[in-house]
C-alpha cells in the first residue's frame, strides 16, 4: 500500500499521476469521475490497464466503460469509509501534514494489518 498526501485543494488525479509507477500489475483500473483524463486513460493504457472509468458530463469526447465491473469501485469506497471511521483522519484533526500521515499510516495499519 502506498500513501500520498496531497494538500487539500489539489486534484485527486495529480496524486493518482505522482503514484502511476507504484501501480501494481493490474488488467483494470476503477476510478470515479475525477480520473476521468486523456492523459490519464493514455498512461493507464500504457502501463496495460484498461481504465474502467465514467465520462464527465462535459466532456466532448466520451470513452466507453464496462459498468458491471464498474459498479466494484463500492470497495474502494468502503475502504475510505473504514479509514474516516477515526475522528482524527476524518476532521483532519492533525494540521501539520507529518502528523496527519502518522495518524493515517496508524489508523490503516490497525484496519488492515491487525
């Protein structure tokens, strides 16, 4: 698992761009609307995922998607509910940033790993 943290008015999808090399071998990628990128559907692809990824209302050109297998992303959901179920990681309690990955590395370790 790797971890990135971004300031809070920054793009999901420029986290998602810094982390493309840790990406493990994988034939799909699923990502909400915020993903939804040419640059980031084109580096997917050359990595050899296959972006499961819904269209932007405004977006010109819409891409298809499978949305049976899309509908799997409710994991990825569950999986940042299970994280915010700790006050401090969903207030954002810790300001300082080196703080609040502490307490965000504990948190997923007693989630995941214990």
């Amino acid at each position: 698992m790797v971890l990135y943290l971004t300031p809070g008015q920054t793009a999901d999808i420029k986290g998602a761009v810094m982390l493309s090399s840790h990406l493990p071998p994988a034939r799909y990628m699923l990502a909400d609307k915020a993903y939804d990128a040419d640059h980031w559907r084109a580096r997917l692809r050359q990595q050899g995922i296959c972006p499961v990824i819904p269209n932007k209302r405004n977006r010109k050109q819409f891409h298809s998607f499978d949305a049976m297998r899309y509908k799997g992303r409710n994991v990825i959901e569950r999986m940042f509910g299970r994280l915010k179920d700790f006050r401090r990681i969903a207030t954002r309690y810790d300001k300082n940033a080196t703080n609040f990955m502490a307490a965000l590395c504990l948190a997923a370790l007693i989630c995941y790993w214990i």
